[in-house]
C-alpha cells in the first residue's frame, strides 16, 4: 500500500455493512501512522437483501 501512494493520491474503500471497524480502520490508520496525506473515500454498501 505504501508504494501506491507514490502514483495515487486517492484511495477508495468499499466495504458492506458498518462503516467503523475492519478493513477501512485499518486502512486510515496505516495512513494516519506513516503521516501520508491522501484521501482516504470509505463508501458503505448495506448489508441487506433486495427483492
């Protein structure tokens, strides 16, 4: 993920169900501790079946 950010500037995270936690945490987080500025998009799907 690191060498990413030498050629993009915006990272998309697309996740089902809750928007806090997992994955997307773990993401802004990494950017956070490495004192990387990029923007970090977190798009939430819900988890529910369609009829």
């Amino acid at each position: 993920m690191l060498g990413l950010t030498h050629n993009y500037s915006l990272f998309v995270i697309i996740k089902e169900d809750i928007i806090s936690g997992g994955a997307r945490s773990g993401v802004n987080e990494f950017f956070m501790k490495q004192k990387i500025n990029v923007f970090v998009l977190n798009i939430r799907i819900l988890d529910k079946f369609v009829s």
